[in-house]
C-alpha cells in the first residue's frame, strides 16, 4: 500500500483525490488549510495547519506517507516551500500540480504587478471603481484608497477583524460566465479590474470581459514557487504516481 498526502485547496486537488482513490494500493490523505466552511470532509481528509514544518514531518512521518503531492493554490506559497522542505529532509517523493498562468492576449489592457501589496499604489492613477476579486484575506491593503469604490467578490465574509475598502461585498463562488460577468461590469460601472493570475477556466470569464469592455485588469503575479518536478494537470499526475 502506498499512501499520499494531497495538499488541496483547488479544484485540482478534490479531483484528484477521487480519482487517485481509485488506484489499486494507493490510499490517499487531502489535506486543507480550513479556509471555507464548506470544505470536503471525509475520512480521507483533514483540515488546518500542520504546525509549520517541523508539524507537517511529525504529521509525514506519524501518517507514514510515501508521496507528497502539492496541488495548493498558485498564490498559496508558504506551504508550497513548507512542503519542498519536509519532503527533502524525509527523502519523499514530491511533485507540483500547478495550472498555467493566464497569458496576456490581444485586446488586454493589463497592468502587471509583482505582489498584492504593490497593487494598492498602482489603482489611484487608474481607476474611480474597481471589482476587487482577490478572496477575503487581503482586503485591508486596499483600505487607505478613499477615493475609490470597490466591488469585493469572495466565497465567504471576511474575518470581523479586516478593515474594507469602501464599497459592496458580493459573495459568490466560481465558475463564472461570460455573459454575466461582462454585466456585472456593466451594471457597476466598473472601469478597473483586479485580480490575482490564478489561472484556469473557472475564474477566467471576468478577464474575457474586461478585455471585450475595454476594462483595465491589474493583474497580480504569482509568487515564487519552491523548485521540484512539475504537472499542470490531474491525468499527469495520476501517470507519475502509477511510477512508484
Ligand atoms: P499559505 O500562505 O501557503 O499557507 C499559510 C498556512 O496555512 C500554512 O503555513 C499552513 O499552516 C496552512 N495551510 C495552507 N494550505 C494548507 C493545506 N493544504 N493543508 C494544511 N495546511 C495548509 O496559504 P493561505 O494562507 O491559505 O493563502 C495564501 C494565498 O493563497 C491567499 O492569497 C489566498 O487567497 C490564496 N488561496 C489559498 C487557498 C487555500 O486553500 N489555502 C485557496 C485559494 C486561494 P501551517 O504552517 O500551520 O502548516
């Protein structure tokens, strides 16, 4: 029997777990940080912190894990680096499962910025309405722009501890069309959009109508990522664990 650890938190991930559940001899564990309520529970997951890296290789090492998959959000990166560590002191196998990032096309007006925290200075030259679509931790950074309205759009309220930008709380989660995203702009006036280069196909419909509105996107770069082998996709993965 070989058991793998998912660290999830992407679509990706929950996929995955079903579909490497069904392996001969495999027995999976996914692992999730706990940031929405609704998160997938069963007897093959687990939720929250390990404890920094000394608690994920007691945890490698109690649940005697074999393999380590990292299929974590994209701007998730400390325990991405976490999990480069663990693995490396244990000797286990790691692989990342990362989608690629959008790519800028004709007809985009995007105003790249290397992190969040750079985004905040870049809006006052550009925009009077932003749709703000970077989840609900790092909303406050975005505080201190009085002179701007916010469209805030997040799976689920923010901690009561976050100070907001001015503006409306929308609470919805992905995937999103089109058709209702170009009249979401719309109806907002929106004339600036910002949003993390997550990738994938559920999130993308908003980039797609800034682009066909003529909208500006601020669009945040990823962070940097530990080294190590890497698939951009669930079948990928599913091929490299049949190797061990
Ligand atoms: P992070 O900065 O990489 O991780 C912070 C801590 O959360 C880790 O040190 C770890 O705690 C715990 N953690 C994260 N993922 C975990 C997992 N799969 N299983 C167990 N523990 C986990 O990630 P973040 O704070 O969640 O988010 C950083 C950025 O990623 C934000 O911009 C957020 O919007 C975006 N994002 C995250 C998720 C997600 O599910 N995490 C989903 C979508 C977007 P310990 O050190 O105690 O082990």
């Amino acid at each position: 029997m070989l058991k793998i650890l998912i660290l999830g938190g992407t679509q990706e991930a929950v996929e995955l777990a079903k579909k490497a559940a069904n392996l001969p001899n495999i027995e999976v564990k996914l692992s999730l940080a706990g940031r929405t309520s609704q998160a997938v529970t069963s007897k093959d997951s687990r939720i929250g912190g390990f404890g920094g890296i000394a608690g994920l290789i007691e945890y490698l090492q109690a649940e005697r894990i074999d393999l380590i998959i990292d299929a974590t959000h994209p701007f998730a990166a400390k325990i991405s680096h976490h999990a480069a560590t663990a693995a490396e002191s244990l000797g286990l196998p790691r692989l990342m499962l990362i989608r690629p990032e959008w790519e800028l096309v004709p007809g985009d007006k995007w105003i790249e910025v290397v992190n969040i925290e750079s985004a905040p200075e870049t809006l006052p030259d550009l925009a009077k309405r932003v749709f703000l679509t970077i989840g609900r931790q790092e909303l406050t950074a975005f505080s201190q722009l009085e002179n701007i309205w916010f469209l805030m759009r997040m799976i689920e309220k923010p901690a009561s501890d976050i100070v907001l930008p001015k503006g409306l709380l929308l609470f919805k989660q992905g995937p999103f069309d089109n058709d209702s995203e170009k009249q979401l702009l719309e109806e907002y006036k929106i004339d600036t959009v910002v949003s993390k280069n997550s990738g994938g196909s559920a999130t993308y419909a908003k980039i797609i109508a800034a682009r066909e509105l003529g909208i500006k996107v601020v669009m945040i770069k990823r962070p940097m990522l530990p080294q190590g082998e890497l698939v951009e996709d669930v079948d990928s993965v599913l091929q490299w664990i049949k190797r061990f």
